[in-house]
C-alpha cells in the first residue's frame, strides 16, 4: 500500500516538470483554454500525460531507492547495485535539450555514489545521503519539483 502511495506521488511531481502540450501552448497565446479534439468533434479538455523514459526510471531509482533506505536503516543486507539505473545515461528525456553536458556529468556522479553503496557498506548511509545530495544537486538546475520528495531519502 505504501509503495502505490509513493508511485501516485511521485507521479504527480514528475507531471509538474513535464513539457507543455499543443493546448497550453494555444492558451499561452490566447489566454483561454483551449478543449482537446477528438475524432467525432467533441472536447473534454482532458489530456493523457505520457512519461517519459527517464521520468519513469527516475520513478523506479525512488522507490529502489526508498527500500534501500529501509535496508540500511535496519541493519539489512544491502543486495547488488541495480543494473537498471545505468540506463540513466541513455533513456529518452521528456525535453532532449536537458540531456546536455551538467546533466550527464550529474548522472556520472550519482551513478558512482550509487555504486560505492554497494562497494562499501560499512559506510553505506553516508554513500546514500551523498546519492540523494547528487539527486537534489541536478535538480536544482534541471527540474525543482521533486526535490522535497528526493530529500526524504536522506537517512537522519
């Protein structure tokens, strides 16, 4: 149950940081709302969002990352690094002008602490909460949105 309240989450904070649709556009110029159009002519005025890749890994690397939390914090054993989060370097963006050279330099440095979690986890807490401080550290510049959520990782 906590796992799909922290997916709803998560889903409504990665929407904030999505791209704008043809409709916003529109009312950007006109000032009114624009309806959405279907086939037989009638509107609703709702839009499906569609995330993107990387919105949808960053939402798995969260709830990873909130269980790896829980691990840590009991004393747990920690696992293996989760090869998934390599795709961090190649999955599609919902804006491909923010995969620039402080994004990727940013995915390299979360990406090693990440990994020294699992290298070193004697000090795996301080590996951790140097993880979550990459995370905050690019979306300071990227996408602000999530960044009181990401900081609820840190381990006290």
């Amino acid at each position: 149950m906590k796992v799909l309240v922290y997916i709803f989450i998560a889903s409504a904070l990665f929407l904030s940081c999505g791209s704008k649709n043809e409709n916003n556009k529109e009312e950007a110029k006109t000032g009114q709302e624009q309806p959405a159009n279907h086939a037989d002519g009638e509107s609703d005025g709702l839009v499906m969002y569609e995330m993107s890749e990387m919105a949808a890994l960053m939402e798995q690397m969260y709830v990873d990352n909130m269980r790896l939390k829980e691990r840590i914090t009991n004393g747990d054993t920690i696992g293996n690094f989760p090869s998934h989060f390599l795709k961090i370097h190649a999955s599609a963006m919902t804006d491909e002008s923010e995969n620039d050279a402080f994004f990727k330099e940013q995915a390299a440095k979360f990406i090693k602490a990440q990994e020294l979690i699992y290298k070193d986890s004697i000090n795996a807490s301080k590996h951790f909460n140097d993880a979550v401080s990459s995370c905050v550290k690019c979306h300071e510049v990227k996408c602000t949105g999530p960044i009181p959520r990401i900081k609820k990782l840190y381990i006290k």
